[in-house]
C-alpha cells in the first residue's frame, strides 16, 4: 500500500520519462510513430549468420513471447520481416577482450533494422530492443528511434564468489542472462578460497574431493557454463586465490602449506597460505594450471593474490630462512616471487595474469592485469607504471550501499582524472564484486540485481550519463523486466517472508520489511569471528532489500515536500498515511513476531518504526498549524528518533532522517 | 490490502486450527509437545531402501531445507537420526494399480519415525511430514502427532492436456511433484488431439513431424518423464485419442481417416475420425501401439473414445455399406467394432484398455476401464455390468469451478449409492481433467493449483472428511507450501498483470483482479467456434485466479457480519475499508486501463467494482441507523448491482451477491 501509494505519484508527477533503456545507449535519436509488436511479428538475419547468433535470436524471440504473451510461431524466412538482422561478420572462436561490441538499431513504424560488425553487437542491440517494448493503446509497441551504440570500456564484470557459499549452474545461468541484458561481458568466477574449492580438477581431485563438501562444478559442467556464457558475449574469467584464501587446498595437499596444519574448511586461527619457497608448490601449480588453462579458454586468467597476512611464513623458519638468503627485504617481495613464477607459467599456457591489487610489483612485466579493490589510487599507480587495470574498489555488492553510490564511482574519475590518455586506455573498465559471506543460491540474485545495472551503466554508457533520478527510473523499469528472465530478486522476499511467517498472512511484516535494509559495509561481521558459513540465511536481514525503493521513495516524498514549503496537499495525504501504516503496523505485527523464532528479534525495530510514525504525524500536524512547535518537544522528539538509528538484528531503519527533517521543519527555519 | 484484512480476519476468528495436512489421513492422534528442526535433524532409512527411495529422502531433504531455510549438510548415517525410515519391502518396478501406499507416522518431542510396507508409503509419509513443519517460538517445530494413513480410492489422477497447447516438460515435472505433494498418483497425458499429436513415433515419424508444430516429446525425455514421476509414486497413463480427435494424424497419414481432406491442425468443419472399416487402419494401429506399448510401461493404456460425432462416417458411402453389411444398427455399433478390434491389439500388448464413457459396450470385455466424463450415471451403470471405472465428471478443472464444488463431487455417492460392496470396489477413483483450450506454459500451474488439492483429498481421505471450511484452511496453507516446490500458481498473476501494465504500478489491477474471476463452464468458447489455439493467452481472464479468495472472504465476511444482526463492529469496519477502496478504485486505475489495449476491456468491470464499493456503503450507512432504508432505493440499487453481474471480457465479478445482501438487509427482515 505504502509502496503503491508513493510509486502512482513518483509517476504522476514525471513528465516524458526517458527511454527505459538500461545501460543508456551512447546516442539515441528519437523517431516519428512506433512499431507494433503482434503475431505477425518476425525477424531474420541476412548477413553473417552462425549457430551461436541463430540461439541468441531464438532466445530473444522467446523473451520477447514471455514478456508479451504472443506465441510467436517459427516461420520460414520472411522476405520482408518486422526485424532484420545483418552481421558483418562473425566474431572470435574465444570471445577477446576489445572485439567491437557496436551495433546501431533503427526502429521506425514500419520496421526496424539491427546492423553490427559482428554478432557481439546483434546481441547487445536485442537487449535493447527487448526494453523498449510496452504495451500502449494500439498493442505491444517500440518507439520509433535510432540507437548508435558502443561500450565506453571494454571489460565491464561481475564477480561471483561461489566459494563461501557455493551457487548452483542454475543461478549461474539466469544471472549471465540477467548480465547479457545490461551488457555486461566478463564473469569472473571465484572458484576457491578458505572456505571451498569449487571446481573439479582430474590431476588433483583432492582439491574437490576433500575442500568442497561435495559441491563443487565438474568439468563438463564448466564446459557447458562457459559455452552458455560465450554464446551470451560473456567471457568467463576463473580466479584462483592464491597463495592466500586458500585453505581448501590444504585438506587435500597439506604440503601445499606454509604451516603444519591440520585444515579444516572452517578453519580459525592464522590464515594459511601457500609456501612459496618450495619447487613441489610450483610442480603442482604448473600441473593444476595446465589442467585449468584447458578448460578455461579466456585469455586470462586471475590468480587472486589478496590478503595474504604473512603469519604462517613469519612463523616458518625455513621461509624465513629462504627470505633472507635471497636478500627479500619482507613478505612483499616474497609474494612478488611467487607471482613471477606463476605469471611465467601462466605464460607458458598461454594465459595474461591477473590479480588483486596486492599483486602490483615492480617486478612483474607490464601485461599483467591489476584489479583495484582498496582504493582508486592503486589503479591509476599501475596505469602510471604501464599496467593494465579494472575498478572494483566502489563496485562492492556485498557493502549493501544503495545504487546510486556504486553509480557515482567513475574508473577515469577522482586520482584517476588527472592521467593521460595513453595512461587512461591501460584502465581497461570494472567488475561489480559479489562476495558471499552471507549469500545463498536463494538470495543472491536480490544481492546483486538490480543494483548491479547502475556499474553496468557505468561502464558501457558515456561518462556524461549520470543522472541519478534517470538512473532510477529505468532502473526500476529494468528490475521488474529482469524477472521475466528468471530472476528472482524481487519475488524471493516474499518467499522467504512467508517462511518467517508460516502460513500466516505477511502483509504487516511487509510494511516493516520495506522500511529496513541490511547494515551496510561489514557491520554484520562485527564481533561474530570467525563467520558461520554454515549458519541458515534465513533472517529478515537476508530477506530485505539491499537497497528498499519504498524507504527511498519516502526521503524523496519528504524532502519534495518541505522543499516546497509544505504546502503540497497531495503529497501530505500520501505522507500522512504513510505514517499512519506505520503507527498502526507494530500492534498488528506484534503477534506474529511473538509466534515466530525467526522474528523475535525484529521488535525492537518494528516498536521504533510505530514510534516513528508517532512522531511524524505530530510533526505533520504542527505544520499544519499557523504557530511553531516548541522547542521541548523537538528536542525529546530527536533524541526518541535518533536512537531508532541504532542497527538491531543486523537491520536498519531507512526511514529516521525524513522523520527528523519533519520535526525539525516544525520548529523556526 | 483487502486480501490481507480479510485473511488475518479470518485467521483471528479461528480457534485452533486442524492439522494443516492435505488430504487429511485416515487417522490423527495429537500428542504432546512437538519435535523442533533444526541445524541437527538427521533422517535415516534403516529398513528397505534403494536408489529410488534414497533419492525421495534427498528430496525431502532439499524440500525441508527449501522450506526452513537450513542448509542440512550430509551426514554420515547417524545412529539416532531426528527421522527414522523403516520401509518393510520393496515396491515393483512398474508401479501397479493397487499397491499399498499406506504407512504410518509418529512424531514426539524427541524424535519421528515413519514405517510403510514400501517406498510408496515412506513417499506419502514424508510429504505429510513437510506439511507439519511451521516456524514457531522454539524454531520450526512439527507437533507430536501419531498419523495412520492410507487412501480411500486406489487411482487418484490427474489428466493434462498437452495437445490443444503444447507443455514444456519442466512445467509437467514442477506439476508431478505438486501432485506428488498430495498424494495423486496417475499422471493421466493426453498426448493426442485434433491440434497436436505430442510424441515421437520412430516407426511413424511423420505423426510429430506434420502432426505437432514442432512441440512434441522425444522418446528418451518420456522415458525420462515416466521415470520421474515413478520416482514420485506416480504411474503415467498415455491417452490417444482415437478414433476421434484424431485430426493431428491425418496430417501425416491421411489414409487413416473417414474422409478426404485435406487436414490442417486449424481444422474447421466436420470432426474427423479415423476409418474403422479398413483393415489398413488397424496394421498402422498395431504397429504404433506395439512402439507406444514399450515406451509406456504402465498396464493400463487410454484410447480415448471420446465424441465421435459419425458425421464423416456418415458422409462416406463405404463406411455405411460396411455398417449395413455388417448389420450394425448405428454409430455406436461401429465405434464398438473398432474399440473391440482396438482392445484385441492391447491385450496382445498386454495393456489394459482405458476408455471415455462413450465406449461402455456389451461387446467388450469386462477388464476395460471406463472413465465418466458425461455424468455419474455412466460410472453406475459400468459397474453394475461389472466394468471397473474413473470419475471425471465434476473434475474438470477447465470448468472454472470453486475448490468446493469439485470437493462435493464423491465417486460413491448420489447415483452410486445404491451399490452393492462388490460393485463399488470397481470404481478405483477418479482424475482432475485439466483440458488446454486456454491454458499456456504460463499460467497452467494457476488453472491446476490449488483447487486439484481438494480432488486429490477427495479421492485420499475417508469419506466422511467433507467440512468445507477445514478444506479451505487447509488449502490455504498448502497452496502457500506448493510455492516452494516450483509452481508459479500464485506468482504468475503478479508477472501477468505486469504484462498487461508496462511498468506501471499494479496495486489498482491487483484490487479489480481480486473481485474477478474467469466466466463458468464453457461461457469463453460461446459464439467464438473454432477456438483460435494460437491466440495470446495474455488477458485478464487468462491472468485471473479460477477461484479468488479475496472474493470469497469478502462473501463470508458479509455473511457472517449478517448473520450476527449486523452487530460486529470491527466486522463492519472491515467490511467498510474494503468498500472504500472498490470506490475509489475506479478513478485510480482508469488512466492504465486506457494505456494498455490489454486493459482497455475491463473499463466496465472497474465502473462496476466502484459502483459496487458505492451501493455497499449507502447500504452500510442504512444498517447504522435505527431506521429501513427506502424501498425505491433498495429497488434501484438491486437493479444496479444485477446488470454487474453480465460476464465482460469473459470475467466475473464474484462480489455481486454480498452486496445485495447488504442492500436486501437495510429493508424490512
């Protein structure tokens, strides 16, 4: 009701939204009319055609069926269809980094017309297609329009840490369909750390055997995902984190380690990594990525390099003793070692290393890729130095930000402004990072989606495309379109609201629900070492929205609404029974909160969500009046208020702000 | 809103509630306390088990793990496992009519064990199992209960339709589970028809290939399928329907048929029949019945039967100059011919002839099976000439029939009463018929469940257990649990009105949607012959819930608050807020209902809902006051409300009847 309610007027009060394309293309140039979508509708590709583009038109006529209910029917080849497709020519066997993504789409009344150099751009120009499409009074329709369109970056990733939680191929896959639908084109796969080794390999089936719990990808599961994901125009990236993160190779080669062991996957104590001053670690790894180089065919491949503390080789007297008989000054130059002989057999295999940031030394010969998680400033030191590199410091999915702040981070923006362009070209884009302390295969996709789609925008769209209000339009548009593709990143709240609640009804645990999110950063983290990766995740803070359009929408209401002096009544109306939901809600929540184990521990903030409403309304009603209110009641209203801020069961109340900027509206400006 | 008021009404007005399993078992003896579920539980098969079994407890593993939340993780087979298994024997390789599926259940605070002389029953077990965990204060919990369970009727179906639309098989599997989930165990595939023959012939290729449009099964995924339902206790029961309905074959083998074509899967015109009369059509029969008899392992095979209108026999000289010479008096006779002809080749098969009711016959021998679909009667009287026989009329879910109506619906009553003992052991049960005209991928799951739940406990659960308002608490709670098994019942509307509404708000779709539901019977097929298969099923009537719970709250609601002398105030209230919000539903949706030419067509509905909303608020305020309200203004307002009750877009507006009570009770008593 509160969402509704707020969502009709966000509308309302819109004039000509912009194309609901998600990322925005580089030009767009509106046309006259539209083209009506109906069972005639057909398309063919008259220029370069494979199997790989023919799967990807088949795909998007049959997301184009699901998202009109028309059961388009296979025709034979249309002389003149509703879609022509023409490729130039086709693209790399191994999808490259930088092969041209361009398309151009021409849409009038009559037709609409989809070129490209290559099938890379075809796809990314059905995407767009596909968003276009709404019902209006004439019938399903795309606007007439002429899209131009090009990345900005040509690496624009998603990792996925299966380690901590492994995530099954099937959650995988809708999640490369959801990435094909805002263009994205690398999954970086994290397939070990601590905590699971996920990947089988057939020379060292220990690794899988003794470090996954048995769940882990065969290989022809990876054979059969990375043509899934080729056949979407996503590369796929393995990671390998070593030589730290990776205690799960230890259950099965203990002599892999820096320390005696013996290894657990839940681990505690010091974190183990790699010896690096033994040939039979290298032996090995030569054989492993020789085996892995096969199955992966990307031209890179990530070996992590992150974290690594140094404590098992400080308390390795051999290591130490080997640190100094090489004159290494410390443990930096330790693990530079061990990079060099990696990248020199990745070399051999034929593979471009890349690494955390951690990895960058001078040392290392400049082909190498560094990936940024600490800071910005990292990136452009390795641009400087002739590095390649990739953003992720800012693209954190798991810190629960909201949107618009991923959005506001720009790889060529803040230190990196100041590089010149030979420098800027080595910054080769981003990746958004999922990592999964606390993900499961039945909540990830609200983690990363739709939040994700603004670091997609990022890295595809021109620099100057950084609206925010626009980037929440279409992100809402894009978000509810993304379903139809399988996701389930909106419907699995509800889902797991009714597991809290039994069969009883959810709608007044709903009104609390939209009112939360998760603590942001690490704060879940906080005094609960080490983590618990076994633990069920199934909390409202693994329910609730990373970021909760309904808590955002009433911030937006409020401020609109004091801003214009609060004179709008209409707006007031849809504030007022807002706060009302809110009062009311504790005292129809309560009982069930009592009822369920699982939701115990929500009331304190549902009591603070009714106090809140509480105070609101006093507040709405002095502003109703001619004179102020007094000061002794602001004051005790913003001390009540403020400790509503306070986190309780990992959860924090969105909505505080817009209540104190109303109590402090009512006293002297 | 409304739903949710109403529902947690309901939900208040209930002391407490009966154990919320569907079908309720043949006996429950509560005990005291209740075991809890948590991180610990273990389950262990110690009896009788083989691969089949071991992967129905993995099921029930994941389904519990679904259900709580709680990542289990394999354990080595405890010695005090939470669940012990203990089945006596083994269950046959096909599964056969009649095989015991009974077991028994017992839950106390420290542990449960189920027994069954098989795996059927370990099967059913488990699912009564699941349907008792619920999260309580003390962590998800099921309570101490002694369950002693075993089904009435020994064929307890459901028949799918797949020819008129076609049916990915993911979908059927997600519907073998749910059907599994209550205790059904015939899977009866209706896999030929005038609009599509669905099954690879190797020996008749061309029946798939001119016959199907290119949706049909290969024979390795029906090998695959009857496997998976054998898994779930579940037999499938293939139909081919013939000697009528048969148009799909004569695409590819137009000498089977009566007349002389040419045929289309579109049709039109005469209803064609195979020719009974040349010998030529049994040798084709025999040779795709031996084929169809390997790829089915099940003893009982359908050859439908059904409709066979005689007008193409009629119109072709030879068939009639063999009837004459033949001294059959008519059709029937004819049809009886071919059925003994057909049941000869059967048996050779060693296959147990199914048949609609048209093919009851004294010519045939009494081990047929004959399926009433044209009233009780044709059951009775097969019978008493000693045919065993399948209730279908009244389960057809097509029909749009409340759950209630069909749970009426008893094989041994009315007519049936009258049966002597041996007479009523040759009624094995029955079959929910869920035929295609209107049904897509999309929306079957909504169309199926939850109402085949109350013909599945209909057909489970004694005789005696009828009380509708249990039936529907319990329906309540399962169709909630049948989510978590992968249907999309209930998710599909939401996806559906979003359809309809572009990327629009649907809070005021959902409220009109909430009062509609889909015109009765055959009302959709009135005056628009022939049905057009391939038209979207994108509407609101295709979108729209069989039976609406909201709708049905509301009655009873008025009802009750009625009943009660208009007394109960926060009833009242209740009723009041739901008025109001019918009222000004209206003006809130008119502008997307103008915006969308899928929505254009419930402009009247709307009208009507708000005017409605209005009438019962002038009633509302009438029942206040001391005074009766005037008799011009019940008349107007009667006359009003009636013409509301004229289907529109092929809907219903099931909230007419309340609110004319309300109107009638503001007059004299």
């Amino acid at each position: 009701m509160f969402t509704a309610a707020l969502l009709a007027l966000t509308a309302a009060t819109q004039s000509q939204p912009p194309l609901k394309v998600m990322p925005m293309p580089s030009t767009v140039e509106p046309g006259t009319g539209q083209l009506v979508i109906d069972r005639s509708f057909s398309v063919a590709a008259t220029g370069f055609h494979d199997a790989s583009l023919d799967r990807g038109i088949q795909r998007f006529v049959a997301q184009l069926s699901r998202q009109t209910g028309i059961p388009f029917r296979s025709k034979a080849a249309a002389a003149s269809p509703t879609l022509l497709i023409l490729a130039d020519h086709g693209r790399e066997s191994v999808q490259k980094l930088g092969e041209d993504e361009s398309y151009e789409l021409t849409i009038t009344g009559s037709g609409a017309q989809l070129t490209a150099p290559n099938p890379l751009g075809i796809l990314h120009g059905l995407e767009s297609f596909l968003q276009l499409v709404e019902p209006s009074a004439n019938g399903f329709t795309v606007p007439a329009v002429t899209i131009k369109d090009q990345p900005r970056f040509p690496w624009r990733g998603l990792l996925v840490d299966v380690s901590r939680h492994f995530i099954p191929l099937d959650v995988l896959k809708r999640n490369l369909d959801a990435m094909a639908a805002v263009k994205m084109n690398v999954l970086h796969w994290h397939l070990s750390d601590d905590q699971g080794f996920r990947v089988e390999s057939r020379r060292f089936p220990k690794l899988q055997e003794m470090g996954s719990e048995g769940h882990y990808y065969t290989q022809t599961e990876v054979r059969d995902f990375v043509a899934y994901a080729h056949d979407r125009g996503i590369r796929v990236l393995p990671e390998f984190d070593i030589p730290g993160h990776s205690r799960s190779w230890f259950l099965g080669y203990p002599g892999l380690a820096s320390g005696p062991g013996p290894y657990t996957l839940e681990g505690g104590g010091a974190d183990p990594a790699m010896d690096p001053t033994l040939d039979s670690t290298y032996k090995l790894l030569e054989k492993f990525i020789a085996e892995m180089a096969k199955l992966f065919p990307d031209a890179y491949f990530h070996i992590g390099g992150d974290e690594v503390d140094g404590k098992q080789w400080e308390a390795n007297p051999k290591i130490q003793a080997f640190l100094h008989a090489h004159s290494m000054k410390n443990n930096q130059d330790l693990q530079a070692y061990f990079n060099q002989r990696l990248q020199k057999i990745l070399a051999k295999h034929h593979k471009i290393m890349v690494g955390w940031d951690e990895i960058l030394h001078p040392d290392l010969p400049k082909n190498i890729v560094v990936q940024s998680w600490r800071g910005q400033q990292s990136l452009v030191t390795a641009a400087q130095q002739g590095y390649s590199g990739l953003l992720s410091h800012g693209y954190y999915l798991d810190l629960m930000w909201p949107a618009a702040q991923h959005y506001a981070v720009d790889p060529l923006s803040d230190s990196a402004a100041t590089l010149n362009p030979e420098e800027n070209s080595r910054i080769l884009g981003g990746e958004a990072c999922m990592w999964a302390e606390w993900v499961s295969p039945e909540n990830i996709d609200s983690r990363i989606w739709p939040r994700n789609a603004a670091v997609a925008e990022r890295l595809w769209s021109p620099q100057n495309i950084k609206d925010v209000d626009s980037m929440y339009t279409r992100l809402a548009a894009l978000s509810l379109r993304l379903e139809w593709s399988g996701l389930t990143h909106r419907s699995a709240r509800t889902e797991m609201l009714r597991r809290m609640a039994g069969t009883e009804d959810v709608a007044a645990l709903r009104v609390l629900a939209d009112a939360l999110e998760p603590v942001k950063g690490y704060a879940r983290a906080n005094g609960k070492q080490p983590i618990d990766f076994h633990a069920p995740l199934n909390r409202m803070v693994d329910a609730a929205y990373p970021e909760s359009d309904a808590a955002r929408h009433f911030r937006d209401l409020v401020q609109a609404y004091l801003q214009g002096g609060s004179t709008d009544r209409a707006a007031e109306a849809h504030i007022r029974a807002t706060l009302i939901a809110w009062r009311d809600n504790d005292a129809a929540l309560r009982p069930l909160l009592e009822q369920s184990f699982l939701l115990h521990e929500l009331t304190p903030l549902s009591e603070n969500l009714s106090a809140l409403g509480d105070a609101g309304l006093q507040a709405l009603d002095y502003l109703d009046r001619p004179e102020l209110s007094p000061e002794s009641w602001r004051a005790h209203q913003l001390t009540r208020t403020e400790q509503a801020k306070t986190p309780k069961a990992d959860l924090v109340l969105m909505v505080v702000a817009p209540i104190q900027q109303l109590i402090a509206a009512s006293g002297p400006k």
